[in-house]
C-alpha cells in the first residue's frame, strides 16, 4: 500500500512497481493512490484490522499508536542482515 501519482499506472507498465518487485524478488498486489485518495484508503485500512504486509506510513494521526497496536517492529531481524561497516579509510 503506497502513495502515488493521483492517476493509477497500471502495474504492468509502473516502473516503481516494476523496480520493487525486481529488488524483492516477488511479485504483490499494489494498492495505491493519489493523496487524497491514499489518506483515505489508509485510514479505512487501519480501521479494518487486515492489513497488507507493506504500506507506506505518512503521518496519519496516532501513528505511535497505530505502529504499537498494528506493526511488528522488524529491526531485529534487519540489522541482523546488514553486513558490518567497514572502518573508514584515513588518507595518508
């Protein structure tokens, strides 16, 4: 679920789609909107209970709360996957 252009591209020819879906490996159903349109299929979303497994999250009002009571925090398992840093080079 993401914000988009206020006309739907089809998710064929969407290059965003197509990009994500490459960099995931994955295909999934898109459900975007314009502004407008995106606030108000967010809240009605949120207000449903089934949630998608991703959605781009503005600053709807309560998000602490919708976060706390909605999402599972996957931090854990993200920094798990992140190669470490290497230390940075000093020119000589």
């Amino acid at each position: 679920m993401a914000q988009s252009l206020p006309q739907h591209v089809p998710q064929a020819t969407n290059s965003w789609y197509q990009a994500l879906t490459a960099d995931m490996g994955n295909q999934f159903n898109l459900i975007a909107g314009g502004y407008t349109e995106y606030e108000q299929k967010f809240a009605v979303t949120i207000a449903s209970g089934d949630l998608p497994d991703m959605m781009m999250i503005g600053s709807p009002p309560r998000t602490d709360q919708v976060l706390e009571s909605s999402c599972k925090d996957l931090t854990p398992f993200l920094a798990a996957s992140v190669p470490p840093r290497p230390p940075p080079t000093v020119p000589s």
